[in-house]
C-alpha cells in the first residue's frame, strides 16, 4: 500500500526535527561542562575541612587570596574589596610618569566594552606614591568612568607587598640619578569575585590580550553557573 506525498513529508520532517528537539532539551544538562575552568594562581593547600561528592569525602582546598587593601582612587575616595564586593577584577599596574601608557590604553578600550556590564570592573594600581595627587587628571585624560575604571595609589609600605605576595607580580623602585622610576611587571592580573588569580597575561602581546578577553567571558560565565547553582 503506498503512501500518500503528505504522509512521507510529515514522517520526513519528524525525522529532521527529532536532532533538533534532542538538542533543545539536552542542551542545558551539557552546559555547564561546555568549557574549561580556568587555573587558580598561587600556593594551594589542603584544608582540615572535607566536602561530599557522590558521597564520596573529598578534602576542601584552601587558595591564594589577594589580601584586602585601603587605597585612593582618582576621585579622592578610600577603595578596598568591599568596594568590588562580588566582582570581577581587570588589574595592571602603572605609574603616571612613565613614557608608555599601552597597558592604561587597552584597559581603557576594555572599560568602555564592559561599560554596559557591571560585573566586571578594572583596577589600574600605580606603582609611584606620588600619584595620589596626579590621579584625578590622569583619569581624565583617559576618560575612566566612575564606577568602572578606579585608578590606585597609596603608599609603598602597602602597595609593594600588595603587589609581590598578593597579585604574584614584581615591582622595584630605581632612584638614580636624582630621578624617580620603576621596574615592575607589564602584566594584567585576572581576579575572580573570591579574590582569586584566574589569569596573568603579558600586555603588549596581542595574543595574551586576546586570551584575556576570551577568558573574562569564560570567567562571567562560571560566576552565573556558580549563582544559579546556589554556590
């Protein structure tokens, strides 16, 4: 018995639908392992503590946390973590007197991407005490928006180990020749809303850039699998 045009287009079309509603449905199951989680920097240790996986016990990890910190952004105001409570930090370092200003231009092209995107804010942290007083000009003169871009100075006695034990990065101060200058790492440092360092990636690379900006995103999306998760 044949079967009529009709009937073979509708069995045809159910056959062609079956992947896609397959898709559809499993889709969010797979989801939550579509990417990598990205690396946790600094010294780990193994906690007291345990957590229950499938019931088996699986011993907590104690990580690397950027220490808190009370430092004065460009609009005069005391900033600590409690001002980037449940963010994620974009950081590098720099110093208002220095020739290039590569690292504040591209965070200053990243700023104005993630304007629109209050989860992700940005820190440049000067190396130079003396940029407390130029920190409000030299914000204007890259046009950082309040509340997204916070420019940081303070005092050697707290940024120098903030930066060498904290972010795991390098700074020294070089006064010769009467004149102020500074070595420090050309890097910017991932943190994620814990505190951690998820990334460190060189700045006048444009594949580091690239990998930074990919892994902000893969960091956004582990923060709302983490909040729909309840954790």
């Amino acid at each position: 018995m044949k079967r009529s045009p009709i009937k073979k287009v509708l069995i045809l079309v159910s056959i062609l639908a079956i992947p896609g509603f397959l898709f559809f449905y499993l889709l969010p199951h797979f989801a939550k392992n579509r990417y990598k989680s990205l690396p946790i920097f600094g010294k780990k240790t193994v906690a007291a503590t345990f957590h229950s996986v499938k019931g088996k016990k699986i011993p907590d990890t104690i990580y690397h946390l950027v220490p808190d910190f009370k430092l004065i952004n460009q609009h005069n105001d005391t900033v600590s973590w409690k001002s980037f409570e449940n963010k994620i930090v974009v950081l590098n370092l720099f110093y208002a007197g220095a020739r290039s200003q590569q690292a504040n231009k591209y965070i200053k092209q990243l700023s104005d991407g993630y304007e629109q995107k209050p989860l992700v804010k940005f820190i440049s942290l000067s190396v130079d005490p003396a940029d407390v007083n130029k920190l409000k000009d030299f914000a204007a003169n890259f046009k950082a928006k309040e509340g997204k871009w916070d420019l940081l100075a303070g005092d050697t006695a707290q940024i120098y180990p903030l930066i060498r034990q904290g972010l795991l990065l390098d700074v020294v101060a070089n006064e010769s020749k009467g004149e102020n200058s500074f070595i420090f790492s050309n890097k910017i440092v991932l943190i994620d809303n814990l505190h951690r360092i998820r990334g460190i990636y060189d700045t006048d690379s444009a594949e580091a850039n690239a990998k930074l900006e990919d892994e902000i995103k893969v960091l956004i999306a582990e923060y709302l699998r983490n909040v729909k998760d309840g954790r």
